[in-house]
C-alpha cells in the first residue's frame, strides 16, 4: 500500500506548487489517478495501446464465465479503491497534526497565505521615495554632478555585495562547524567566527576602562588593580597610543623612526624614555614605578605589535621585544638600598668587578610524558624558583618527565657585580656591591672595570646559605637589568644625570671666567696639596697626570694613550704619601694601592671560581677599576718583579689580557699611573744616578713620562721657611681671637707671678709679630682655588676640552728631543726614547686644559719642555747636573714673552724643589 501511495503524494505536491491550478482541476486530476489503476488490474488496455505480439500459452485472459458465477470483478476493484481512499484520508489527517510551522503546512495542503492585498505594499511610489525639503539640513552640502552620483552608487553596490557575501550564512552547516562557501565560492566559516568575535567584543566595550578612571584604583593593591583583564587592556590601547602618536616639539613622530631602526638593525630592545612618558601618560608612569614587572610585561607585548605594522613578519627574527627605560631621574647609592625599594624601579651607578659566563636560561618550559607522550606545557619559569611537574595531566602519569628541548624558549642569562665608584664613597667606607642580572640582549654589554648606570627592578631572592649562616630566613637581593649605560670619557651635557658631579650653567660661567686668568696656571699648581710646602715641581707633574693629555687613535688601528703616569721617588719624610692622598680626595675617579699589599692580580684582573655557579668568574684588579681615572700605587718599590712586570701593559698599551681557566678575554685600564717609591737603603745617594738608587728595572722606568726625584736637603733658610709653615698650619686651628689671653681673671699674687706675667706678654708679642709676617707673605702669594671647585674644573677640563697641536713649534721639539738623546748617551744614565717626545706633546695637552683651551699654544710648549728637561737633569748624578743645567737652559729658562715676576719665582721654586 505504501508503493501505491508515495507516487500519489509526490504528484498532489507537484499539483500544489503549480500556481494557475483550481479546486476543480485538482479533483479532476485526483479522480484520473484513481481510474488509472482500473486498467492494470480488471480489464485489458485498449487495442491501440498493445504491441503485436503473439499470445503465449502462459498468459491466458480472464475466463468469461467468472461473471456468470457471480464474482464481478469491476464490484470488487471498487471496493479497494474506496477503502484506499479512506485510508489516505486518515493518514493525511495524521501528518495534519504533525506539522509545527506555517511553511510545511503549505507545502502539504497548498494553501496560499499571502492575502491578496499584501503585495501592494511593495509597490514601487516615486513619489513618496523622497525626503521632505523642509526638514533637511544640506547647507554645508554641495550638490552631486551626475558622474560623482555614479561613482557613490558603484561604492554602494560593492559595499552591499560584500555585506550579502559576508553575512548570507547557511544555518545548517553552521550548526555543524563545516566549512561552507556561498555562490562566490569565499569560505563563510571565517565570517561567522569574525562576527562572533564582533559581538563579544561588543559586549567587553560595555565593561572597559577610560584612561582616567586608571588612577581609581578598585583593588587591595596596585598589583591586583593592574592584572585585571579590562585594566590589562587599557594600560595596552593607551601604550599603544603613546609609541604611535608622541610627537616632539618639532611634530614630529619619536618612536616610529625608533621602531624602523630597530627592525633595520633587527635589534630586540626599544628604548622609550620616562619624561616622554611622564609627560603623556602621568598614570602609567606611577604604575611603573610600583609594579615595574606587570607593566613592563604589558609593554613588550605592545611593543611587538607597533613593530608587526612595519614588519610583520618579525617575530620570526625574534619572539619578544623588551621595552628599555631610558632618562630615568631617581639615582641611589648602593648603600642606600633597602627594604621599601623593593620590587621597585631603581637606578644605581657604579664599577662592574665581576662577570660571569652567559648561560641559556629557560622561560617557557615544556615536559614530555614518558606514558602517554603528550607534550605538557608551556609553564612560565621564574628566575627565584624552579618549575616541577609532579603529575601528567592526561594519563596521570607520576614520576620524572624530560624537558622538551625543541620547543622550550631559551633566553640569554648572565650575572655582573656591581660595586660602588671609588669617587662616590664615605671616607673610611668599605665598598659596597651589589648583583646584577642581564637577560636577552643585555648580556656582555659591560666589561670588569667598567663604570655603568644600571636600570631595574630591585628583587629578593631565597637563599639557602643565609639561611644556613643565619638560623632564620634571610634572603638575597639582586637588581634584575632593564637597562644599561655605559659611561664613555666623552664629552656630555650640561644637564646629565650620569655625571659624578652637577655641572651648571652658572658652574662654566665661572670656569670660562677662571681660564681668562693669566696666572690660571700657577694658580692650579699652588693648590695642589696646599698644606704642604714646597714641592713646586712635584705638584706642577700632579697637577699634569690630573689633566692629561689627549688620547689618539691612529686609523682605528693603533692607539696612542693621552695619560700621564708620575714616578715619586725620594728621601722618607718628603711627604710623597701625602701627595698621593691628596690626589685620591681630589680626582673624581682614584683608587689607591699599595705595593707591599698588592699583588700582580690585585692589581691587574683576577680569575676565580663563582661560589654558586662552580664556574670561573673575572674579576678586575685596582688599575681595571681605576679606568678613565687615577690609580695611586705607594711602596711602588716593595713589589716583587713579577708583579711589577704584570703593569707593563697596563702602562702603555692601556690594556690587561687574561688568558687563565678557559678565559681569553682583555680589559681596559686608560688610567693614570702615581707610583712613589724610596730609594735603596733609605736615603737618595745623589753621587750616583737614577738607577743604581731604585730597584726598577729600564722598562717600567721609560714608561713613566716625568719622575719626580725629591731630596731632603739641609739649608737653614728653607729649614726656617719650613717649620714657620708648618707651626703656622697647626696654629690655623687655634686663632689668636679665640684666646682671650689678655682678659685673665686671675690676678698675680707674688712677684713671681708678676714675672711671669711679663714673660709671657713678651712671648704673645713676638708670635703676633710673627703672624703678621705670614699674613703678609700670604696676601703676597697666589690664592689656592677650594678643593672642591678645582675637582669640578678638573672633571670639566677632562670631559670638555680636547686641545689640538695646530700651532707648535714642531722644531723646537725636534731639537729637544736630539739633545736629550745626545746627553742621554754620553752621561749612560737611563735612555731616552720616542715615549719621553710623546710625554712632551702630552704635558703640552695638560697646560692648554688648565687654560680650557681647544689649542696648544707656545707658552704651553715651553712649560711642557721645561718639566720634561727637569725630570730628565733631576735624575742625573750631581757631578754632571750642573753641567746638564747650563746645556738646557735656552729650554728652561722661560721665554721672553712670558718673562715676569710670577714666572721668575715659579722657576726659583722648581729648581728648589727639584
């Protein structure tokens, strides 16, 4: 019955679709199918419609004689054919109810629910598809030509076909997650997933954050405040807006000519400064000083998207990029760090002394399970503390699981200590260090010796040994690097922080005005060391190697140095150490050394093994710590040969190589070499020379460019001169109108007292005739400049002004330097090589810094040949001294144009002094 009935259904569904058919034509057509049947089952068809076959004896025809024994078949056909129908109609009212919508109610009655007014309403009325004139405001709107009409329709059209590309969805399959395409054979998938994504955000843009509403804080700290989601995400858009939108004073971009430099150099560091920062967004920069680790997170993360808008495929060069805080203001002293700083940002300064090896540390962890090899992670590890994996989290597997080596991120892990500058130390302080941490790019971007300014987060860390040592717990501390500056012996501004000493404006009016002295010179000289007496020629050599000369690279391939190294050497008691002591109080960079307690790696660099990690660590020495500065070496001659001959390199070449433990590295020592030494058996013997007096071998004797011999001579007048200095200096700290002498109380009581009383008014009156004496001498002598405004000259001086040799008498140095030559030969005392001409140009360099000019001129010439020829007759026996004298004196004396008083009695007391 089901065959019959199906192809009855599809052909009533058929008749139902077509639009022109009416109730009659539909009961005409069901009754032909139900008289259809008739033919196939009680009669034969017509004659027309058989083939001309012949009939076999298999298909007989009905018997005639069935209707005569009163079987009727047409009755009984009839009969089934009603009973049929009736069952149609049950089953038909059946699917009736069955049915839930509107649209398969019409597919199986063919009912028309369209009234037949409903398509007026799509009629098209010109005359009502138009705007009211009156209430449009089309002022400051010009009207269309027709082309600009078209050209706006053709943009229409296009918006409309990608609209309806995007948006005609096929529900069926986006219910099953497959991949469809629409007519144009574009992916919708996509689309969908797009649009979806459309709407969350949507529902985020309800529930973030203005910029403003940042500094109201909703969090029981600033941490937990800025790791919420919509925090998160402001903090990101407002970043953002600041690397592409900060202009300078000028209009112009800042940080998007920095990003395309850095993706040129294929660098991983974007360097963004705190007062652009500060100046832009105040509230990011709070937020960065108190969670700097969150922030800078957030920062990085922004960072690589602004680099992916010029290059988008950079995260193939490198997977992060570490935003680098620059022109941060608040500068600590090591010894000044504690508890409230941190996790906070700080910057210090000071000398790196040790540096460790560069080691792949891990960040992003993945294990492998042994069992069911899946591959768990990535885990973030922290620098404090080691990642384990107790269990598998897909077949609970427990026991050890192997790093996943291929896809574990590695980063860059090296350790520095960072101890404080020599120039920046309390008096009788020991010097204070600190751990240093370098990631990424930041690895060996220091040397030992090196003085840098270190920015970063300041951390704690468990130790186990404080802990062991303490009994309780205790934890290390160490600086994790953001950034680091080196300081170069360039020139700066007027206004950097990194400098040791605050340079003002008003600090180089002064200095400019002071070079304009004329006696600026002398005036420098006399305030070396002022509390000691004498020793002119002695302090015009300090005040040489304080100043220094001008170092020069030749071609990049050879370097000349432009320090000046000083060898004091003399009786005991001729205050050579106080001398050095005083230029450790007056150099901004001095580190002070002596030769009995030095050894050759004490004073050059060291190799040792690092307590935690078991590796070998270099340590730099005093001359490597004294870089760009003075290093002062006392009982120069106590050192043993060994270690004197380790400072040879040091000397000259500047420079220390170390080749110990696997270590081949070298290190920078450009600094100042002032050795004193005494001489054998005490005494200085002046019947011999220079060598037969000290226990120095020729080599480190030619490497000092002026040595200063001082001799304890007795003569009654400077003996006098001497002890009246000396009494005057003690008495300085006890004035004559702070003694109320005259004023006693006590009133005499006997004639002995009464005598003693005259005694002692005679004895008040000749020591304030005497006082007078040396006010008087002191109004008539030169000034000192205060200790503290010379350190800042210096420091100028040196930093500043680099003089050039345009306008010298290149003659006359020839000349001097044959002669020197000549006599050094003929008297056999030590040689004179090319280093004492060079010495000659360097000591030239040195006068014109005192003057703060950008020349050398001849005055500065002669003064640098007359300190060099002084060292030189000095150092001769005194049988031929004097002959040594009168031979260059045409180069001592001074010259005819500087003739004057001040320079007579300068000359008087070098040659006192020597």
């Amino acid at each position: 019955m089901s065959d019959r009935r199906s192809p009855r259904k599809r052909l009533h569904r058929h008749d139902d679709r077509s639009d022109d058919s009416s109730d009659e034509e539909i009961t005409e057509n069901y009754q032909t199918r139900n008289t259809a049947p008739q033919r196939h089952l009680g009669s034969s068809p017509p004659a027309s419609d058989l083939p001309d076959i012949a009939s076999s004896p298999n298909m007989e025809p009905f018997p005639e004689d069935l209707e005569g024994d009163g079987f009727n078949v047409r009755d009984e056909v009839d009969d089934d054919l009603r009973e049929l129908d009736d069952n149609d109609e049950d089953e038909d009212e059946i699917a009736n109810e069955q049915l839930e919508t509107d649209e398969e109610l019409e597919e199986a009655t063919g009912r028309d629910l369209i009234g037949d007014d409903m398509l007026d309403d799509y009629k098209e009325r010109p005359e009502e598809d138009r705007y009211d004139d009156l209430n449009i405001d089309d002022d400051a709107v010009d009207e269309m030509d027709l082309g600009q009409r078209r050209q706006v329709d053709q943009l229409l059209n296009l918006r409309d076909d990608f609209s309806r590309n995007n948006l005609d969805l096929d529900d069926d399959e986006s219910m099953d997650g497959q991949q469809s395409e629409d007519e144009f054979g574009l992916p919708t998938q996509r689309t969908r997933r797009r649009f979806e994504e459309d709407l969350n955000d949507e529902e985020l843009g309800a529930n973030e954050i203005t910029y403003a509403q940042l500094i109201d804080i909703k969090a029981p700290s600033v941490l937990e405040w800025i790791c919420q989601p919509q925090v998160t995400r402001t903090i990101a858009r407002e970043f953002k807006s600041f690397l592409l939108e900060f202009v300078d004073k000028n209009g112009r971009s800042v940080y998007g000519p920095k990003i395309r430099e850095m993706g040129e150099s294929n660098s991983e560091s974007l360097e963004v400064s705190f007062f652009h920062l500060l100046t832009s967004k105040a509230i990011l920069v709070d937020f960065l000083r108190q969670c700097p680790e969150e922030m800078l997170k957030i920062f990085d993360v922004v960072a690589m998207e602004a680099t992916e808008i010029h290059y988008p495929d950079y995260t193939r060069i490198h997977s992060e990029i570490h935003v680098r805080i620059i022109d941060f203001p608040d500068l600590l002293n090591l010894r000044d760090l504690r508890q409230s700083h941190l996790n906070n940002l700080v910057k210090i300064r000071g000398v790196v002394t040790r540096r460790t090896g560069i080691f792949p540390q891990l960040k992003y962890i993945k294990f492998d399970c042994p069992r069911c090899k899946t591959v768990l992670g990535p885990f973030f590890q922290d620098s404090n503390q080691e990642i384990k994996i107790r269990f598998c989290s897909n077949c609970e597997y427990r026991g050890k699981m192997p790093i996943n080596s291929e896809q574990t991120v590695y980063r860059n892990y090296q350790r520095i200590t960072v101890q404080e500058s020599p120039g920046s130390m309390p008096a009788g302080r020991l010097p204070r260090h600190k751990e240093a941490i370098l990631l990424w790019d930041l690895v060996d971007i220091a040397k030992p010796g090196e003085e840098i300014e270190l920015v970063g987060i300041y951390k704690n860390s468990y130790d186990g040994v404080l802990n062991a040592k303490n009994g309780f717990p205790v934890f290390a501390t160490v600086i994790e690097a953001n950034n680091i500056k080196r300081r170069e012996g360039g020139s700066i501004s007027s206004d950097d922080d990194s400098s040791p000493y605050q340079i003002s404006l008003e600090d180089e009016k002064m200095f400019k005005s002071m070079s304009n002295q004329p006696d600026i010179i002398d005036k420098i000289i006399s305030s070396m060391a002022p509390s000691i007496y004498g020793h002119k020629y002695i302090k015009t050599a300090i005040a040489c190697a304080l100043f220094g000369g001008v170092p020069k690279d030749v071609n990049g391939k050879h370097s000349i140095r432009g320090d000046i190294n000083v060898l004091l050497l003399g009786d005991p008691g001729t205050a050579k150490s106080q001398i050095l002591k005083y230029v450790e109080k007056t150099a901004y960079r001095a580190v002070f050394s002596t030769g009995q307690g030095a050894s050759a790696v004490g004073l050059t660099a060291s190799v040792r093994k690092d307590p935690v990690t078991k590796e070998w660590t270099l340590e730099g020495g005093a001359l490597v710590l004294a870089d760009k500065g003075v290093c002062m070496i006392d009982e120069f001659d106590k050192m043993n040969d060994q270690d004197r001959t380790s400072i040879h390199e040091a000397m000259e070449q500047q420079s220390i190589s170390i080749s110990k433990a696997g270590i081949v590295t070298t290190l920078q020592a450009r600094c100042s070499v002032i050795a004193a030494a005494n001489p054998i058996g005490g005494r200085y013997n002046s019947t011999v020379d220079l060598q037969r007096n000290v226990n120095l071998t020729e080599p480190i004797l030619s490497r000092f460019d002026i040595i200063c011999v001082v001799r304890d001579l007795c003569n009654p007048e400077n003996d006098e001169r001497l002890a009246t200095f000396v009494v005057d200096s003690h008495m300085r700290s006890y004035p004559e109108e702070n003694v109320d002498l005259e004023n006693d109380d006590d009133e005499p009581n006997n004639e002995e007292d009464i005598a003693d009383n005259l005694n002692d008014e005679i004895v008040k009156s000749k020591r304030r005739d005497k006082l007078e004496k040396i006010k008087k001498a002191k109004e008539s002598e030169i000034s000192p400049i205060p200790q503290d405004i010379l350190t800042k000259y210096i420091y100028y001086a040196r930093t500043r002004i680099q003089p050039k040799l345009n306008q010298m008498d290149m003659d006359k140095v020839s000349r001097v330097y044959s002669d020197l030559r000549k006599e050094s030969n003929t008297t056999g005392s030590f040689p004179i090589t090319v280093r004492h001409l060079e010495s000659i140009l360097r000591a030239a360099e040195a006068f014109a810094k005192m003057r703060l000019s950008p020349y050398v001129s001849s005055s500065d010439l002669d003064r640098a040949i007359k300190v060099i020829v002084d060292s030189f007759i000095g150092a001769q026996k005194v049988s031929i001294r004097r002959q040594l004298q009168r031979s260059f004196m045409k180069y001592t004396l001074p010259h005819r144009s500087h003739r004057s008083a001040r320079s007579t009695s300068f000359a008087a007391g070098t040659t006192a002094g020597a």
